[in-house]
C-alpha cells in the first residue's frame, strides 16, 4: 500500500486494498496464507508527519504444533503506523510496516484449540478424536 503525500487532503483519506500474503512476503514454514487481506487504513498528515489508522483482515492456516491437524484461525489487527517526512519525501509505502505488524503477532507454537490434547506418544493416534488402545 503506497501513497503520494501531496494526495492526502487535509481533512484525510480513507484507503481499502486487498493484498495478497505473497506481496508482503507473509508465509512462513507453519503459517499460510490461501486468500488476500483486507488492508484499511485511514491516513492524515498533521505538519511534518503522516499518521495511518490501519486495519488488516484476513484467514491463516497453520498445522497444529499438539496434533498436527491443519487449522484456521481469524487475523484481525488495527494498529497505527506514523512516518515523520523529510523535505524530499513524496511519497510513503506502508507494506514493511504492516508485515512488521503481522509477523509480531503469529504464534510461536499454534494450536488448533486451548485444550487440544495432541498426539498419543506410543501410537501417534489423535487424542482429540477419542482414547488410544495401547495403554497410555
């Protein structure tokens, strides 16, 4: 998300992008991405400074670090981004920033539910779906 900062009105300007995972280099090994985020941000230049109220949506997927089983969860950050502008700026690209964000908040170890129980250590059956039968 880009933005030249003489198009900012004084009174604002309120943006809404669709961005794939892919253009801000989102995925890791554990987490995925299978559809673009919804990107809003509401900007305004106060003197010497750009202020963005920004908003990001979207689904991850990621394995379960107990049971392995894929799982999905809601991304919903709101966040705000400030960028002090020198003379010779025109204009201000939000992307770093706002994968900055993303990234901060993934989970070091994810889990499908707070309660999964994981794998049986003997037999690797899930837990989750009912007892093992090897006496563990």
């Amino acid at each position: 998300m880009k933005i030249r900062i003489n198009q900012i009105p004084p009174e604002g300007l309120e943006l809404e992008e669709q961005i794939s995972a892919q253009v801000l280099d989102l995925e890791t090994e554990s987490i995925k991405f299978r559809g673009p985020l919804t990107v809003k941000a509401q900007v305004s230049r106060v003197t010497n400074a750009v202020i963005a109220k920004v908003s990001v949506a979207g689904r991850i997927f990621f394995d379960c670090s107990r049971c392995l089983r894929e799982s999905e969860a809601a991304l919903k950050k709101d966040f705000s981004l400030h960028f002090v502008l020198d003379k010779g700026d025109v204009e201000i690209n939000f992307d770093p920033d706002i994968r900055q964000e993303i990234i901060i908040d993934y989970p070091i170890k994810p889990l499908c539910r707070t309660d999964c129980l994981g794998l049986c250590l003997k037999c690797g059956k899930n837990l989750n779906e009912g007892k093992c039968n090897c006496n563990n």
